[in-house]
C-alpha cells in the first residue's frame, strides 16, 4: 500500500521465570522454563529508499507455570502454586536497506 507495508506475525517463544518470595517471610525462588506462541501484526513505512521505521506489537501466551513452593522458617509450606503467563510485547525499530 504505497510505502506502508502491513503485515502478520507468530510463531513459537520460550522464557525462562522466576518466582521470588519476598524477604522477611522465608527464602525462596524457583526459575521455571516456559513455551507457547505468540502472535500480532505491525506495519513497516519507508521514509526513502534506504531507510524504514516500523511498530510491531505481539501478544504472548506461556500457559501456565506451576511452582512447588518452599519451607519457610517455622516449618510451613508456602508460594505452592501456579500462574498463567501472558503479556504483550511493543517494539519499534529503524532499518537501513543496503
């Protein structure tokens, strides 16, 4: 369209969590691997034969990630437990064509 090009993404994405407990009530954090897709859509402009400017935005979608908890100092179990990890993702950029 012109010098606009639109367009749709997705594919696969894979992170590394981690759920911490704060201090004070015992120690304890766990890093968990996730995996699920992403998808979204942005557009591309050309500013001149050489140079593009862009936005991009993507949702994110991990499922769900358990965590099994830890023991705190009085001997309770505590953060057992599961989160659903979803997010969006806004990025730009500038591209210079050769």
């Amino acid at each position: 369209m012109g010098n606009t090009l639109f367009y749709v993404t997705g594919g696969a994405w894979a992170s590394q969590n981690r759920a911490d407990l704060l201090p004070g009530v015992g120690q304890f954090n766990e890093w968990k691997n996730a995996s699920g897709w992403t998808a979204g859509g942005g557009a591309e402009f050309l500013v001149n034969p050489h140079w593009t400017v862009k936005t991009e935005a993507l949702w994110v979608d991990l499922n769900s990630v358990s965590y099994a908890g830890g023991i705190s100092p009085s001997g309770g179990i505590f953060a057992a437990g599961h989160m659903d990890v979803n997010f969006f993702v806004f990025r730009g950029g500038v591209n210079y064509k050769f």
